[in-house]
C-alpha cells in the first residue's frame, strides 16, 4: 500500500521542518509509521533522526552513491510538484 502526504512549504526545509512534517504526516495518516527512509540531506540530520527515535520509528538513510535506492521516490517527488502545485523549481526562498 501506498500513502502520500503532501504539505507545501513557503520556507526553506531544515530538520526542524521535516521533523514537524513527519508529525503532521503520522496524524493524518491513519496508521502507525514503523520506518522511514531518506537521503542523507541536511534535513535529515541528528535532529530529524532524534525525533523518528522518539516517535519509535525506524530512520534508515539510502546508500551513499547509490543514486538508484532513492530514484523511484525522487521522480515521485517531482510528479507531485509539477501536477499538484504546477512547479518544478521554485524561484527564489
């Protein structure tokens, strides 16, 4: 099963951001999250990792140079920018 959340952002992402995310995500989504994986991005520091540990969810990061564990969510990610919010880069922050 596949589940999508998608929040628009008017400010930068760091780990505080994607950790409020996470939160928001877990409430709507209607069924308890037991692992998430990202890139190994600024966003994805410490602080996120600390957060998904206080949740009891498992932070696995994608394989550094592996471009390919991550690239089915990557195109994702970009297909919901472009037919949802009519985007694909924003102009400036």
């Amino acid at each position: 099963m596949g589940v999508t959340y998608v929040s628009h952002l008017l400010q930068r992402i760091g780990a505080g951001i994607s950790a409020k995310f996470l939160a928001e995500a877990r409430i709507n989504a209607g069924f308890e999250f037991k692992m998430v994986q990202t890139d190994h991005g600024p966003e994805f520091s410490q602080y996120f990792t600390l957060a998904t540990n206080r949740a009891e969810i498992s932070h696995r990061h994608s394989r550094v140079r592996k471009a390919n564990d991550n690239a089915h969510v990557e195109r994702f990610n970009r297909t919901i920018q472009e037919e949802c919010f009519g985007v694909e880069k924003p102009i400036s922050f």
